[in-house]
C-alpha cells in the first residue's frame, strides 16, 4: 500500500487516526491479499508510533503548563520534535 498524498510524518494526530482506523478495517475485512495486508500493517505500526509520540509530546505540554499553575501560567512555545509540524 503505497503512501499517497502527506507523508505519514506530515499528518496531524487526527488525520494520523484516521488513516490507522481505516487500515484496521481493512486488515479486519479479510479482502487484502497477503502482501497488501503486510504492507498495511506496516504503514499502521508507523501510524500507531507517530500518534504515540504526537500524544507524548502534548502530555508534555500539558504538563508544563499545570506544574506552572500554582502561580502565574507561563506558555512558552516548545519545540517540536523533528520532523513534527502543527497544522
């Protein structure tokens, strides 16, 4: 299955999900051959990760911006991790 449009390190987590819930589907529908059902499972592994780290990073952000709540709240932009961009 061949990347089509973004690549995968271009999505947002929601587009990310999207693309790991549909590729579940089909993997669940038995229609994909063996080799289209690899590949698959492959782009999936590295959505599963790109989401994992897209959640790590927000929790993160999150977190600094609690542990500074016990007095003023000071947002500092982060930066993001490579290759990661906020569309």
């Amino acid at each position: 299955m061949a990347q089509k449009g973004k690549s995968i390190q271009k999505l947002n987590f929601e587009e990310a999900m999207e693309k790991l819930e549909k590729i579940v589907e089909n993997l669940e529908s038995g229609e994909l051959s063996l080799e289209d059902s690899v590949k698959s499972f492959e782009e999936g592994i590295e959505l599963s990760k790109l989401c994992k780290k897209k959640l790590e990073s927000a929790e993160n952000r999150v977190k600094k911006i609690v542990e500074r709540s016990e007095g003023d709240l000071d947002f500092e932009l982060f930066d993001e991790p490579e290759g990661e961009t906020n569309e």
